[in-house]
C-alpha cells in the first residue's frame, strides 16, 4: 500500500495478540459461492455482501452477475449501489464513473416499477450533486415517495456521497430512525453471541480394550492341573478316613464357593480403586506437565477453576467447594487435556463442556451420587466378615483334608502327596488369579462401556442445547451491520451539535473505525472482523479546517466513553504514512506540523486466522474497507499534498456534471 510519501513498509511485529481477549471466525455458509453457480445465485450473494457492509466484494459479485447475462432494474439498483457505498464522488475512478453514467443510460429500457423508480432516483442524486439546492427539491420528493425500505438504503450507502443542503433535508428522518434501531432487536442481549465461539463437538474417553483374552487362554490349562490335584488328595483322604474326608471335603467347598463370591468382588473393587489411584498419578503427572509449558492445560485448569467456583451448591463457599472437588477436578481437567489437546483449539471452544462437567459435579453432589472411588470400593462390613471367615475355612479344611491323606500313607505316597499339594496350591492360586482377571476385565468393561454411553449422551445434550441456543442468539451479520450503522449516525450526530454545524457547513467527512483494546472479536468466514470495543474518529472537513473527534464506544451495550477533539488548519496537516506490519496489521501516521506524529492501529493481523480456502489479500481489503480506512486515507492524504488548495479541488460547486451517456 502506498503511503503518504510513496513509499511502502512492511515490518514485522510481535505484539498483534496483546489485549485481543478472544477471536472466532464462524464456520457460516453465509457468502459461499459454488463454482457452478448461476448469475443469479451470484447476484443474491452480491447483495447479501452489501447488506452486510462489504461494498467491495459487492461489486465484484453484482458485476459478475451482469456479465453473465443477469440484468434488470433490480440488480442494477444494487449495483449502483455497491458502487457508492462507503465512497465519496470524488473516490470514483474515471472508468467507476463512465460505467455509472453507461447504466443511468440504460435505466429507460427496464420494465415500470419500484426498483426502476428507485435506480432513477440513485442516479438523479448523483446528477444534482454540482447544482444549486434549489434545483434539488425535485429529486428529494421522488426520494421521499420511494417506499420507505428503497429510501432508507439509499441514504445508508450514499452517506458519503451525498452533501449540503441535500443531506440537510434528510438527516433529522434519519437520526430519528438511528435512535429507534441502535438498540433493536435485543441487541444488549445478543450481542456477546456474536463473539462466543462455536463449540467444539462432544467427546469422552473410550473404556480401555479388555485384557482379559490372555487370561482365559491360561484358565484351562491351570484349572485341570489344580483339579488333578485336588481330586489325588481327596482320594487319598477318603482311602484313609472316609468320614473325616467327607466332613472336610464339604467345608472346603462351601468355604471355596464364599471365598469365590466375595472374593472377585473385592478383588473387582480392588482394580478400580488401583486404577483411581493410576488415574490420579498421571492426572498429577499431567498438571506438572502443565506447569512446565502446557498453555492449553494450563487454560482448561483455570477454566475448571472459573466454573467450579461459580457453580457452587448450596451450603458450600467458592473456595471451600474447590477444595471439596480437587481431586474430581482434576480428573476432568486430565481427561479434556487428551481429548482435545491435539485438535489445535482455544479453551473458549471447550467452554461449554467444561461448565456443564461443573454443573453436573454440583448436581451429583447434591443428590448424593458424587463418591471418591475410595468410597465406593469399600466392601461392606457382613461381607468382609464372610470373606475372612470363609478364606479361614477353606485353609483349616484344607490342612486337614491334606493331614487325613498323609496320616496313613508311606514314603512313596507321602512324597505324592506332597507334590500334589504343591500343584494344587500353585495351580489354584494362578486359576484363580486368571478366573479373576477375567472376570474382573467383563465387568470392567461392561461398566465403564455403560457409563462412556451415559457421559457422551449427556454431552451431546449439553452440547445440543448449548449450540441451539447460541444459534438463536448469534445476531446475523445484517443486524451487526444495521446497530454499527446506527451507531456511526448518532455519534456523527453529536459532533455536529457540539460543533453547532450543519451539513452545509461541512465539505465532507469520514470515519474510522479501529479495535479499542482490550477486545473481542468475530466474523464469518467471508466476512469483516466485528470488534466488541471500538474506536471511534470522525473528521469533519469544514472551510476552516479540520476537526477531529474520537470516542471509545462499547458496541455490546452501545455505550460511547469520554471524546476527545482536536482543531487543525489544513496546512497543519503535513504527512500521512501507512504502515503495513505483516505480523500485527496495519498503522496509520498522521504528522502535524506542530505536535508529534500520531499513530492510530487501524487493524491487527489476522493471517493465523484465515480460513484455507481463504484469501489474506482479499481479507484485508474486505476489513480496511469496513475499517473505513480507504476513503479516510485517500482524504487525508490529499489534505497533506494540497493543504488548502485542497479546499477548492473539491468544493461541491466544482464536482463535474454526471449525466447518462447517450
């Protein structure tokens, strides 16, 4: 970009992300063109771009619709349109202005109606721009009999172009209707969506695959070996003592069968507490990670944090209900740390899961479901007692089932039944050891199948709801465009009343708008960024000279801060530098010849932020444009270079007479 001494920069920044607080692009279809698509469909395109405050991208569009073959007094009034809008007269381009008086031309050949009546009226301002104010009268009754939605968009995109008396006579209508609509449609109340991200899809985290494969491959084999065993021993019992043989034999399977029940529950109960206490260890592992540069744990911790604290049950303070839930917190923090570490994303897309995981924590502990693990693996007391006195029975008739077949045997026999004790008690511990596994993994598996299915449901409800009620919430980007519209009239109208002026006292004027740190902002994919804080200046070119005022606006709440004005003479005005910075946007230096240079950010970098089938150049040109940044350059430039002479260059009485070509 050329700047005020024709020269261009191009620097490299590092400061492009400093009071940006959040930043999202939607994912909207909203100006997306197919490449097959018809004139007509471009057309459509076309104008929802210049509804949306993109003039640029308008033209392009509405012009290649009528290249195409797609032409009446419709898409002609749009295109005009798109022409002037966000322009001055003298910002058109010598070919701009051939091809405006060719169209007027051809106005007489499209068929009767509002829309023709409408373009007549576009052109017929253009014509009465350089003649005197009495000669206007005409058109502004063609212009006020237009029905009222024709009439208002033509003095929104010809705000700039128009000047004088002729916007004298229409500036109470339409700072009235500035004051009606700048708050409309719940704006206060839909505004945040704007800038709130779209959520990340819901997930959770699969159930481990079961091991339990390999150790129903060992069972057999380890079982028939304790059976053998088992079956020697008590053969050789009931050879020796029958009677003796029965009564143990029977304890030791009643005892075997109680020890079996309760036993592979506390040995389940006793997996999932070690896998608590595994899961615990890497959640810890995980938060000292986090600590040695993991930015997006890091974030999801202090959200936890955020929403843990806000969502408290009753009875419990903040902080006291954050040390209540340490340990649960951090589980949850571990588990959306790996689920979405690797999809590139900020916290804010994550948000919503992780404030409903808090109002679930809360909800469960107020109906008493939210238990440590530590808890709930505890057997209860009866059981425990069964257990101990079962594994008790079947070692006391084990003993005495192996004394009852030694009592009697030899050397020979007695060494058998030695090595037959030794097998079963080896093979009966591993058979047990795999029958539990076993066991123990089906189980595991089946439950936390069961609760992977009751989390991941949960969350596609929470995430259902959450992104339908952002999409009724979100404000299109019409709405954006009509409350900033509204807000740019009303703040021009302040400046003239404090300045007591009117728009025949004004030559011309410009705004531009830039993000007022710290900020939010958005857009859909296609369109300009939209900034939750901005920065307002307004230049109002007078006889006199220049007078500069600026104002810090909130747009959530459509609230300005305190302004700020200055007076300049034209020639107090000595240069205007544009400095492009590829990693931080663009500066605009305005040097007076008697003050320091002053820089104002009009953009910040946004290249991170481009969506792939999107293009950078055509991007910026989209948000200078939106910024007001090309006709506020272009005036004041031309202030810098002519100093007053610039004053006659452009006086309206000078403006060259636009009429249709024959």
């Amino acid at each position: 970009m050329n700047d005020g001494t024709g020269g261009t920069h191009n620097t490299a920044a590092y400061d492009s992300n400093v009071g940006i607080q959040a930043e999202t692009v939607h994912n909207s279809n909203v100006y997306f063109v197919h490449p097959d698509a018809s004139p007509r469909e471009k057309y459509r395109v076309g104008v929802r771009y210049l509804e949306d405050g993109v003039p640029s991208r308008a033209r392009d569009m509405i012009s290649d619709a009528i290249a195409h073959g797609y032409d009446n007094a419709e898409v002609r009034f749009h295109w005009a349109l798109a022409m002037l809008s966000g322009r001055a007269y003298r910002d058109l381009s010598t070919e701009e202005l051939q091809r405006l008086r060719h169209a007027y031309g051809l106005v007489r050949n499209y068929a009767e109606g509002e829309w023709k009546d409408a373009l007549r009226v576009v052109f017929e301002l253009l014509a009465v721009l350089s003649t005197a104010d009495s000669e206007t009268g005409r058109v502004l009754e063609r212009l006020r009999a237009l029905p009222p939605r024709r009439r208002d968009v033509i003095l929104h995109h010809l705000d700039l172009v128009l000047t004088g008396g002729l916007k004298d006579s229409l500036w109470a209508e339409n700072r009235e209707q500035a004051e009606i609509a700048h708050l409309g449609n719940d704006r206060v109340q839909r505004v945040w969506a704007y800038f709130e991200p779209d959520p990340i899809g819901p997930r959770a985290l699969a159930p481990l695959p079961s091991t339990a494969a390999d150790a129903r491959a060992a069972l057999p084999g380890r079982a028939g070996l304790f059976t053998l065993a088992t079956a020697f021993l008590g053969v050789l019992a009931l050879a020796a003592n029958p009677v003796a043989a029965v009564f143990e034999l029977a304890i030791a399977l009643g005892a075997g069968l109680t020890v079996a029940h309760y036993g592979r529950r506390r040995w389940y109960q006793e997996r999932q507490l070690k896998a608590a206490e595994d899961r615990e260890s890497q959640m810890r592992q995980t938060g000292d990670s986090a600590s040695d540069g993991d930015g997006f744990t890091n974030r999801v911790r202090h959200s936890f944090d955020h929403y843990f604290s806000v969502r408290v049950p009753h009875g419990f303070a903040p902080q006291e209900w954050l040390s209540h839930t340490d340990h649960v917190r951090g589980e949850l923090v571990t588990e959306i740390a790996l689920l979405y570490r690797e999809s590139r994303i900020g916290v804010a897309r994550v948000n919503w899961l992780i404030r409903h995981l808090a109002e679930d924590t809360r909800d469960r502990h107020n109906n008493g479901t939210l238990l440590d693990p530590r808890h709930q693996s505890q057997m209860p007391a009866a059981a425990r007692t069964l257990y101990a006195i079962g594994r008790l029975a079947f070692v006391l008739s084990a003993m005495g089932l192996v004394g009852t077949a030694a009592a009697d045997a030899g050397a020979p026999l007695a060494l058998l039944t030695v090595l037959a004790l030794a097998g079963a008690v080896w093979s009966g511990r591993t058979a047990a050891s795999s029958w539990l596994e076993a066991w123990s993994e089906d189980q595991r598996l089946a439950t936390e199948n069961q609760e992977y299915q009751e989390r991941l449901i949960a969350r596609q409800v929470a995430y259902r709801n959450w992104k339908s009620f952002l999409d009724a919430a979100r404000p299109s980007e019409l709405e954006m465009e009509t409350w900033l519209t509204c807000d740019k009239t009303l703040f021009v109208h302040e400046a003239l009343r404090h300045y007591q002026l009117t728009w025949r006292d004004l030559i011309t004027h410009t705004i531009l708008m830039t993000p007022a740190r710290p900020y939010k902002r958005g857009r859909v994919k296609g369109g300009p960024w939209r900034y939750s804080r901005y920065n307002f200046r307004l230049f109002l070119i007078t006889q006199d000279g220049v007078r500069e005022i600026s104002t810090e606006f909130d747009f959530t709440d459509g609230k300005r801060g305190n302004g700020q004005r200055s007076n300049y003479r034209f020639d107090a005005l000595s240069s205007v530098q544009v400095t492009e910075r590829t990693q931080a946007g663009y500066d605009l230096e305005l040097v007076l010849t008697n003050g320091p240079a002053r820089n104002i950010r009009v953009k910040d970098a946004d290249s991170h932020q481009l969506a792939p089938d999107e293009n950078a150049q055509e991007i910026d040109e989209i948000n200078l444009n939106a910024a007001g940044f090309i006709h506020t350059f272009r005036l004041l430039e031309g202030i810098a270079a002519d100093g007053k002479g610039w004053i006659e260059r452009n006086n309206p009485a000078n403006l060259p007479t636009f009429r249709a070509d024959d």
